[in-house]
C-alpha cells in the first residue's frame, strides 16, 4: 500500500507499540469504586482508579456483572426533573450557561464514568469486553438497552473510521493475529494452519483487516479476497487445495469471499462498508489489471424463507433452485422494508448489485443448511456505488441484473 497520509502513518506507528501491562489490586467494592473514580479530580489518582475499577470487574462473576450493569443502569441513569429543569431554563434563554447545563443534565452519568474508564491503559479492548458481556445480559433483562445505547454510542465514536488502520495480513503477519484470523473466521471455516496458508501466501490471495490503535494485535474485521480469471460460481473452487495459482497480471476479478467481524462488544458499529470500499480502491490502485470487483456471498435466510412459503426446493433441481434464489434475494422483505436475507441487506447497502446466484456453490453442511448450497455474487461497480446505495436507502427496488430479473419472473410464472 502506498500514498499513506501523515495521520495514517501516525496511527501505524501507534499500532506498532506494545500494550501497556497493569497490574491493580484495590480491596473496595466496584460501586465505591466507581463512584470514587467520578468524583476524582486528579489525572494520576484518577488513572489508578480507573485501572483499579477496570481490574475489579475482570474478576466479577456472571451474576455479580449483571448487578453491575444494573447499577449503572438505575443509580447513574439521568434525571428526569433535572433535564425538565433545564430545558425550561433554556427555553426562556436560550444563554450558553443554560445550554451547558441542559447537554449536563441530558447525559448520564455513566457516560462519563465510560469515558474515564477508558482513560487507563488497555481500557478500551476491555469496554468492547464488557459491552460484549451486557449485550448478554440485555437479552434476559431488556431494561439494560439504556445503558448499551449510551455504551455504544460512545464505542461509535471511540472507533470512527477516521482512526482506523487498513493493514494487509499476510502469511508473514505475528503468529498472534494470525491466530486470530483462524479464531474470528465466520464464513468458511480456516481447519488448520496449512488451511491458512492457502488463504494467505499465493500471489492470488490478498487478507485485509481494520485495527484500532488502541488494540493493535486484535483485528476488528476482515476480508478475505481471491484474484481470479472471470467470476467464480462456487467456494469449492476458490478453496480447492488443488487449484491453478495465478500470477497477479493474470488476474482481472477480484472476489470478496468471507467478511467476519471479529468483536462481539462492537455489534452494530458498522466497519464492513468502509472496509470493502477502502479494500476496492486499493486494489485498483495496486494491481490495475483488475476490472471486476465481486463477491461470492452465501444466502444464509433462503432455506427458510423457502419453507415458510412452501416451496419444495432441494439441491438436485438446480434450475428451480437458481430461480427461486433470485425472487428471495429480489422481493423478500423486512418488516422494514429492507432485504430479508442480512447479507443481502449489507451488500446493497453498501452499494452492491445482485449479479448473479449459483446452485451447489457451497456443498458444506452448513451451506445446505442455510441455502440448498447456494451462493450469488454481489457486484460493486465503482461508478455505481452511491447511486446504488442512496436507490436502496430511499426504499428503492434492488439493484440486479437484467438476467436475475428474468430468474425472478421465471419464478413467479411458474408458482402462479
């Protein structure tokens, strides 16, 4: 990668440094703590009890965390007659003393409790933590969204895409992240460390992945990318242990074929769009002989969306199969009005078409579980992306191809 701006360069320099290892013991209670930590006035004594609440928490048990969060919860929620208060106040004069007080009395406490937190070394990756640790406790205890929507919210702003760093994984990459890229693999399962270095070291496999400087060893999310020869139709292709390497100029479509993010504590911060775009203009950049951007997506809601409208599909009728793919993809429907099938919903979104969908593209388990075995590609045309994008934010139709049409019709006619 080349042509780095001076605060790319700074935030590789940053990712470069080694974490700093604490070591905090403090006999209080994490609520004394806590409410130590906001009362602070100093930034030394105020780092230690950040480092020492932070360090207190790691060693809560499950039950003893969701008191926590219900503490927070409850006890540093905001007051209501205080923003009434206020907005009254700045309602009659709208002066900047009565302004600072109505943006105090609007926020909870706990935000700035979060905010110190995260002024101790290592405190943000143990954040994405303990967000990871209340998105489980909300789903028993729906109170607790309060207090996610106020974490997350400053999560979102912690990991702006302006403070991101695209680095390139290679086989040559720390053994610790490498690690990782086996571990966070969502998609198509990496077995073994040979699986990995099929996926990495040929001239026609590219690795790409957001980190954040604050934990530079820990990716946020990756993509996985083959160059090929036209579109491929099936991930067996792709993965085949025996395929055909291709030398780089060879190469004119590039082919997304597995995203995962990598942080459960960062769900619903949205990286995946930034990384594909930045990944496109790189390669474009890069290696200028490629013309095609594409992905090889599974369709993880087909099987059953098919079932609960009563279509008899199966892997063996490749036809009806291509067909009935391409009406889901088309015309299945959110309550929202957004695509049904959630990769779909990511990839038009982002300003991908439908290209085209492929039976017996994944004959693993898991493909037949989710889809049949099917797949399609998403299409990114460089000088269609925001148009795409802006067509399906307006509620627009999804952007496809003339032939996935057809597919669509074709589907329609015969189940009418």
């Amino acid at each position: 990668m080349n042509a780095k701006s001076p605060l790319s360069d700074l935030l590789t320099t940053l990712l470069a440094r080694r974490p700093f290892t604490r070591k905090v013991e403090d006999s209080r209670s994490i609520i004394t703590l806590c409410e130590a930590l906001l009362s602070e006035r100093t930034e030394n004594s105020g780092l230690q009890q950040a480092a020492a609440t932070l360090a207190h928490y790691q060693a809560l048990e499950p039950d003893e965390k969701l008191n926590f969060f219900k503490y927070l919860n409850e006890e540093l929620d905001v007051d209501p007659i205080a923003i009434s208060d206020a907005a009254k106040a700045y309602a009659e004069d709208r002066s900047v003393d009565n302004y600072r007080m109505l943006g105090r009395a609007a926020e909870a406490r706990r935000q700035n409790l979060f905010r110190r937190l995260n002024q101790a070394p290592g405190a943000t990756s143990e954040l994405v933590q303990m967000r990871s640790d209340l998105l489980r406790c909300a789903k028993s205890d729906p109170e607790l969204k309060r207090l996610d929507l106020d974490l997350s919210q400053l999560l979102k702003s912690w990991f702006n895409r302006g403070f991101l760093v695209l680095r390139q994984i290679t086989w040559d990459s720390p053994a610790s992240i490498l690690e990782k890229i086996i571990e966070y693999e969502a998609v198509h399962e990496i077995h073994n460390w040979d699986d990995l270095r099929r996926r990495l070291a040929p001239e026609d496999r590219r690795c790409f992945a957001f980190f954040h400087p604050s934990m530079p060893d820990d990716p946020l999310i990756f993509v996985e990318v083959a160059l090929t020869k036209g579109i491929p139709g099936s991930i067996q292709s792709v993965l085949s242990e025996e395929r055909d390497e291709l030398s780089e100029d060879e190469a004119d479509t590039a082919v997304f074929y597995s995203i995962s993010n990598c942080q459960t504590g960062l769900a619903g911060i949205s990286f995946g769009n930034s990384l594909i775009k930045q990944v496109v203009q790189d390669l474009s950049r890069d290696v200028p002989n490629l013309k095609t951007f594409v992905t090889l997506s599974p369709i993880p809601g087909l099987r059953k969306w098919a079932e609960a409208e009563g279509h008899a599909l199966d892997t063996d009728d490749a036809e009806t199969l291509t067909r009935h793919a391409a009406t889901y993809l088309l015309d299945a429907k959110a309550p929202n009005g957004k695509p049904l099938d959630p990769v779909a919903r990511f990839h038009l979104g982002n300003g991908a078409i439908v290209h085209k969908p492929h039976p017996n593209a994944d004959t693993s388990d898991n493909g037949a579980k989710q889809s049949y075995g099917a797949m399609v590609n998403y299409l990114y045309d460089l000088g269609k992306i925001a148009q795409n994008s802006a067509t399906m934010e307006a509620g627009g139709a999804v952007p496809a191809t003339t032939a996935v049409r057809s597919l669509a019709k074709q589907a329609k006619a015969l189940t009418n």
